[in-house]
C-alpha cells in the first residue's frame, strides 16, 4: 500500500508508547517545568480537578524554561485555572437523547466517542469528562435505532475526547453504521495529527478508506504546531480519500496577534488544511484568563482580510451559552 512508506508519520515512533509516556500528573509536569514554591499547592489542586495530559511529541515542541510558551500555555495547568465557569457550557447534557449524543442541530448528531485525548487542552469545555474513567462509545443499539428512526440527521460529527483513540474495532463500528443508515456527510474532530502525528499509522489508513468521503476537523492553534509530521499526517490522510478542514481557538496570549493568525491560515492552507472555524473561547472552568473580547476578535478579523488568501479565511464564531448553537461574529 503506496501510503504506508515514504511520508506516513505511522513509521517514526511507537504511538501506544508515547500516549503511555504521557504527563499525566502533579508529579510528571513538576519534573519538567519549574513552578514558584508559592504556586505549587495551588497547581497541585488544579491537578486534581483537572489532570493534565501532554504527550511526549508536544511536550518537545516546548520552550520549558519560557512561562509564556504559547504551546506551554494550552497545556500546563496554571493557578488561574481555580476561577469558576459553567461545567456543561454548552448544555450538551440538555440536548443528549442517550448517554453520549448529543442532538442540537436537526440535520446532525454528535456522538463523544471517548474521554481519552491525546492533550487535556486547559480550555476545553469537556473538561468535566476528565477525571472521569476512561471510556469508549458503547451505546451501540440505541445509535442504531436513533439514526433509523431519525432520518432527517444526515451529517454525523465523531468527537471526544479523540475518536482517533478508540479501538479501531469500535471506530469502523460508528462509521460502518453511518454508512449503512446513509449518513451524507461524517466528520472527525481530531486534534491527535497535532500531538500525536505517529498514530496515523497504517492501520488507521486502511480502516478510513473504504469510508471516504470523510471530513477531518483538525483542532491547531499556533503556527509553531505546524511540524512536518502534522504534514506527513495531513498529507496521508488525504491519499486515503479525506478532507482536511482546521478549527482553531482565539486565546489570550496564544494566537491573538493579527500575525500569528496569518501565519498560522496561511500555514494550514499551504499544507492542505482549510481554515474553517476560529472560535471564542468556550466560559468553561478556569477558562476567563483565555478569553478575548469578542470587539478584539472582531478586529483581528479585519485585520486579516487582504492579509491571507480567502481560502485561509475562517468563519470567527461562538457556541452560546445554554446550547444556543453556533453564532458568526
């Protein structure tokens, strides 16, 4: 098979490996990155609450001695992260038919696939699946049944956690139902080519080909995460009958320069990857020092237009609050 050699990340490291090196606690993080004495006690709670996870190959794109890292900032717990915020943002749980769907949209369904990832971003808005144990979607007749007896849902989004880090019995399940139900469109958000490019091995490739058309909806959100394996990912995917489109996150610190974004549009495009959404950042727990006001998301979009192709020019939205949907700003 032509895509497994050459290019295909799948052939650099061992991916179960590096997803068991993981940092994964109080303990692993202190080893690497020097925290005030002051702020030890405070960061062990935020440990607690919310546990970190950063995979080895992410880790190495750090500057460790930088506090004000960007790639550092998305994934090192921090004591701003004791602030409150909404455990459930955007009141998926009000909209959950079963145990793991979510249906907001008429046309679409959302299955959390799992609580396993392979980075614990610190603002995601599932952080309250974190210190769960981990799981696998099982709900198996009940998505079943729901996609039969619903069949104005025509668009299916796999998301988690990681669907990349299922079983790979269990994702040729979902997608062999979508399939057989006549599901129009199945897109996968996946953040895994970013932190872990080396789990597009071969054995995922051939699982994904028999099902394309698939849409891949990367999560990246500094130019610095554009690697050559995230390349190698992208371009292997896309052999394998799969559209690449990119959603990234405004953060405060992180990418809310007008130069950073070009950079990193203008990066993505030249990869493949569509930029798609650019979101405001979610009000989940310990999430407020992240956030950009949405008048300076607005001029950073201003900024950007004439300064990327059109093809590199996102849509700027927001999910409302209370599972109100998406909005464009």
């Amino acid at each position: 098979m032509a895509l497994c050699v050459g290019k295909s990340p799948g052939l650099g490291r061992n991916w179960r490996l590096e997803l068991a090196r993981s940092l994964q606690d109080f303990e692993g993080i202190e080893r690497v990155f020097h925290f005030r004495p002051h702020e030890k006690e405070r960061i062990k709670e935020v440990c607690r609450r919310y546990p970190p996870f950063i995979t080895p190959f992410f880790l190495s794109l750090m500057d460790h001695r930088d506090p004000q890292d960007p790639l550092r900032l998305q994934a090192v717990p921090t004591v701003y992260e004791l602030s409150p915020g909404l455990d459930d943002p955007l009141a998926e749980e009000a909209f959950s038919p079963f145990s793991h769907a979510v249906h907001r949209y008429p046309n679409r369904l959302l299955v959390v696939s799992t609580n396993l990832c392979g980075i614990h971003c610190r603002y995601c808005f599932r952080k309250r699946n974190w210190s769960k144990p981990t799981f696998f979607f099982s709900q198996w007749k009940k998505l079943e049944a729901y996609l039969y007896d619903h069949g104005e849902i025509t668009d299916l989004l796999i998301s988690g956690g990681d669907p990349f880090l299922m079983p790979v019995a269990d994702l040729e399940r979902i997608l062999s139902l979508a399939r057989r139900v006549r599901i129009k469109v199945i897109r996968l958000g996946t953040r895994i080519p970013v932190v872990l490019p080396f789990r597009i091995d071969c054995a995922l490739l051939r699982l994904l080909e028999p099902y394309a058309p698939l849409w891949i909806c990367l999560h990246v959100n500094h130019p610095r995460e554009l690697t050559d394996e995230l390349g190698g990912a992208v371009e292997a995917l896309s052999k394998v009958g799969c559209s690449v489109v990119s959603q990234t996150v405004l953060l405060r610190g992180i990418n809310d320069q007008a130069d950073t974004l070009a950079r990193l549009f203008m990066g993505l495009l030249s990869m493949g990857v569509k930029p798609y959404y650019l979101f405001q950042c979610d009000p989940a727990p310990g999430t407020d020092h992240f956030r950009v006001p949405v008048e300076e998301g607005r001029s950073l979009m201003k900024a950007l237009w004439g300064r990327v192709s059109g093809l590199a020019y996102p849509h700027y939205a927001m999910d409302l609050p209370g599972g109100g949907g998406k909005v464009l700003l």
